[in-house]
C-alpha cells in the first residue's frame, strides 16, 4: 500500500530522517520518501495507515 501524508513539523532533513527511522521500526521493508520542502512523506508499507500515522506522531511529529 502506498500512504501519502502531510506533516506540517516537518521542517529539515534531520526532522525527515527521524520519521524514516520512525517509520522503519515498524516496518524495516518500507520505502519512504519524506520531503521537508513540501513536507509529504510517502511511504510504501504493508503496515496500515493508522499504524503508520501512530509511529509517525510518536516521533514527535503528527501528520494531518
């Protein structure tokens, strides 16, 4: 499944790297594009959407 979100606090690559590795503890196959220019990430994942949101926010960082 492929999941685009928008994550508002995402504001530099440290910020994006740090939802990658968010994203990876759950998911270590995932492919993820976080861009914090436009800041969407683009994640594909077997996890479901809600769990991918979960890991994200616990990361400090909610997307809307």
């Amino acid at each position: 499944m492929t999941l685009q979100l928008k994550v508002p606090n995402m504001a530099c690559s440290a910020c994006a790297n740090t939802i990658s590795k968010a994203i990876q503890r759950i998911d270590p196959s995932a492919n993820i594009e976080a861009d914090p220019q436009t800041k969407l990430v683009k994640i594909e994942t077997v996890k479901s959407e809600s769990v991918i949101r979960n890991a994200i926010a616990s990361a400090g960082y909610p997307a809307d």
